[in-house]
C-alpha cells in the first residue's frame, strides 16, 4: 500500500439503468423518447469518487441515464482532484481529449462540466481556457445541481457554483452506490485547519457536519438493502460535531454507526491527529463491529517541520495517540500519509520521519513528494526542495516501509482472521480478502460456490510486503 504520488482514476459500473422509452399504444404511431445520457469520469481520493456516487444519484433522478463511454454521452462530467502534482495541467490535458474527439465528429453535440476540486480552484478560468466547458461546480455547490442542468439544458454556456458560502452537506437519498458490500457516507464536509500545504481548504470550504439523525438514517437504510460495511468519510472525521440538540462528537457517532443491525463493519477516514480523540480508541475496543484500523495522518516525524507546516502538534503529541491505540486491547492496525521534501526539511528531519516509522510500525503508509499548491501559505516559504531531492527522500522513506512491512507481515503467518470477500482474482485462482485491519489476505478454496460479499475465516500461509496469502478455514 505504499504508494508514490498521484491520483486514481474511478470507473464506475454502474451501468445497469436500462434506456428507458415510451411507446404509443396500437395503431399510434410509435415514439421513442431517448433519455439524456451522461458520461462521468472521477479522479481523487474516495471523497471525491463518493460524491461522484451522489451526483450520479442526483442525475438519475433528473432523468439522466448513465453510458460507460463518452462517445455515447450527452453530457460529460468530469470530477477533478488538486491536491498534487501539476493537477490543473492534467484537467486541461484531459478536457483538450475530450475536445479532440469533439472536433473529428465524435462527440458533436455534447456538453462539458468540470466538478471538483480543480471546477473550484480554477473558476471562471476554466471557461477561458477551455471554451467547449460549459458548466464549472465544485463540490460545496452540488446541491444546486439540479438548478444548474436547467440552466445548461436551456443553453446556457457558463453555469457556475463556485460558492463556499454554505451551511449545507450534499446530503442527499440519491446517491448511486458502486460497490454491493461497502457503502461511504459523508458525515463532514469542509476542512477547517490550515495545513500550509494543503488546497483542500480552499477548494471544499469550511466544515459542515451532517445531523446524527439523517447519518443514522442512511446507516439504517443501507443495513436494509443488505450493505454489512460502513465507511464513515470526511476530511477529519474526527472534528464531526452533530449540529442537532443531541450534539454527538464523532467516538459516539462511530459506536451508533457500529450498532445498526445488520452492519458488522465500520471503518473511518480520515483522521487529524489534534482531534483525535481517546474516546474513539475506547469505543473501538468496546463495540466489535468497528474495525481494527486508524488511518492517522502523521507527514511528518520532525517537531520542526510539524510546526512549519502548520499541523497543530508535536511528534511527541502524535506518540501519544498511537501510545492509545497500542494500549488498546483490539490489535489496531495504524496507517499514515507521510509528506518528503517539504521547504526547510533537513537530512535529520528526514531521519526523524523514517525513526518515526520505525517506532509506530505502521502496517503501510501513503507517502508523496511535497507539491506546491496554489493559494497555500507554504507557497510563499523559502528553501524549496528539488524535484530530484524529493525523489531521493521518497525512496529512501519507501524502501524503509518496505523492510518493515515485510518483517512485520511475517509475524502473521499461522495466523486466522475472518475476511470480507471482495472478488475473486482468475489470474491466480486466489478469492481476495480484507481483514479487520484492512489487510489483503488472498486465499484459496477449492468450493465452487461464490464467496463475494461474504465473511469467511482464512488461515495466513505466505507474507509480503504488501499483502498476505493464504487458505480457506472452516
Ligand atoms: N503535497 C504533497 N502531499 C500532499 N498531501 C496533501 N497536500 C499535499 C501537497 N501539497 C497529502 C497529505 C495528505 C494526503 C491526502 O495527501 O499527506 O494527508
Ligand atoms: Fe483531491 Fe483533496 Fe479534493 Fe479529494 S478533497 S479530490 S484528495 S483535492
């Protein structure tokens, strides 16, 4: 899981709303009434992929059928990430396809929106430098969605929602779910804090969280169409507060969650350190439903560089957390996000991180070169380091992971864990499992019936750095 820099794409399959037209009755002449179709494509982390589940929802209910390709779509949607890199670049690049394509006959009549959080950075911008776009949102607008197709159906050529003025989450019944087992609710929107590097501030807006009763009614509801895994989502989850009398914090929203009958997973992502709780360790020890793991954020294992880039605490505040999780008596599985070659970082800073690492033994990290992002106070920060030099620090910050993982995965041979199936792997014959931990463990079985979806117990027989092998257990 230890992985370089760079966004995902998300395809979604979910292509399973049949063309809907209206015949006439006999002798009538027949018409046939094509519903609007759309085309979306989503990058960015599961926030973004997620809200692109609920803006397909939302066109849904608008009538609109979604294609698998944008050569058969009417309108075309795509749903941006600026957190790094050159991501603007690439939303151009991209919108420059589209248009290629366009221009040879392919896509003759269609219209372009770009969500998101690159819709929200750039602006008006957008329509500037790529002219065929006609609708610019991001995310703190989705709820004006509706409205805005109206404008863009009537012929409107620049339909903005570039707002962060709003009180409101994208809290909506539409949602259309991509994955039969796991299902996402966004319980807070926003971000509050001021990382110095960090656009997400500025392109999501301040927060904003849901009530505990429509988060309750979603888990319920979920729990009855047969979902048994909840992923609470947000930028910090930890800093939810319920703006209802009830005025739940985010430990006694986990646990609620956690006591749905019928959910018997629940995980959480992602977490600040400065607001994470005690409370949440004691709640996962006490309730079995929420999972063995905590993605923490760290960047960094440097007081120094903590400090410069704004994160509100110190290493020794960050050891303090994981000493929690440690004294905890479920087996919590810690993750991070670790930062290299952010402006002013030293060798020793370096080496603090990679001490960091050591004394946590993370059972896997996200690690990324620092990326200047517009608008952020790090922006103005002397010392930049070199692309180069920010490579260098990765590898050495990877391949120190990487010995980790190995050794600390191999401490799980023999090992029994119940997995919840997510497919089958034809190419090497294994069924491929998530434990509690959030842990790859693949494993065979010679039954011929399918496991997807299912909970069943595996015993580990192989380790790697990434990933846990292993058979089937009664
Ligand atoms: N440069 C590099 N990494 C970044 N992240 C966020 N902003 C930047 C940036 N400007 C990373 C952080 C965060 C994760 C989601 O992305 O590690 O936790
Ligand atoms: Fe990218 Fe952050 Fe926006 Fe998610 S919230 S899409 S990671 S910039």
């Amino acid at each position: 899981m230890t992985e370089g820099s760079g966004p995902t794409a998300f395809s979604h399959s979910l292509w399973s709303q049949e063309i809907r037209f209206y015949r006439a009755p006999p002798h009538a002449h027949v018409t046939i009434t094509l519903v609007k179709t759309f085309y979306i494509e989503t990058f960015g982390c599961q926030m973004n992929a997620h809200d692109s589940e609920k803006v397909i929802g939302t066109l849904i209910a608008e009538g609109y059928h979604q294609v698998p390709t944008p050569d058969e779509a009417e309108l075309v949607f795509y749903n941006t990430c600026s957190i790094r890199d050159k991501a603007e670049q690439k939303v151009f690049h991209r919108l420059d396809q589209f248009k290629a394509q366009f221009k040879s006959g392919n896509l003759a009549g269609k219209k372009f929106a770009v969500l998101g959080c690159v819709a929200q950075q750039e602006g008006e911008k957008i329509f500037d430098k790529a002219p065929h776009v006609s609708m610019v949102c991001g995310s703190a607008s989705y709820t004006k969605l509706p409205q805005m197709l109206v404008q863009l159906e009537a012929g409107n050529r620049r339909v903005t929602g570039l707002s962060l003025d709003t009180d409101l989450t994208f809290d909506t019944p539409l949602t259309r779910r991509d994955n039969p087992h796991r299902a996402y609710i966004t319980i807070i929107e926003g971000c509050d804090k001021a990382c110095a590097y960090c656009v997400v501030p500025f392109t999501r807006g301040p927060e904003r969280s849901r009530t505990s009763a429509s988060l309750m009614a979603e888990a319920r509801q979920l729990a009855d169409m047969g979902y048994t895994e909840i992923q609470l989502l947000g930028q910090n989850v930890n800093s939810y507060r319920d703006p209802s009398p009830a005025a739940w914090d985010f430990a006694q929203a986990l646990d609620q969650v956690g006591r749905v009958p019928g959910i018997r997973r629940v995980r959480f992502t992602t977490s600040h350190p400065r607001d994470f709780k005690k409370s949440i360790v004691d709640a996962i020890d006490a309730n079995p439903a929420l999972c063995d793991h905590v993605h923490l954020p760290v960047q960094s294992g440097s007081t120094r560089i903590l400090d410069a880039m704004q994160r509100l605490y110190t290493r020794e505040e960050y050891l303090q957390r994981i000493a929690w999780m440690k004294a905890a008596q479920r087996p919590i599985a810690i993750t991070t996000d670790i930062i290299v070659g952010f402006p002013g970082e030293t060798e020793a800073d370096l080496a603090a991180t990679l001490d960091l690492l050591t004394t946590v033994g993370y059972d896997a990290i996200f690690s990324f070169k620092y990326s200047r992002r517009p608008n952020t106070a790090a922006l103005q920060l002397d010392d930049q380091i070199s692309e180069d030099e920010k490579s260098r620090r990765l590898q050495i910050v990877q391949e120190h992971q990487r010995q980790l993982q190995i050794r600390q995965n191999a401490a799980y041979l023999d090992t029994v864990h119940e997995c919840m199936v997510e497919g089958f792997n034809k190419a090497t014959g294994q069924w491929m499992g998530r434990t509690s931990q959030h842990k790859t463990l693949n494993f065979i079985y010679a039954g011929a019936d399918d496991l997807t979806g299912q909970y069943v117990h595996a015993r580990v027989t192989r380790s790697g750095p990434n990933s846990l092998a292993g058979e089937r257990v009664q």
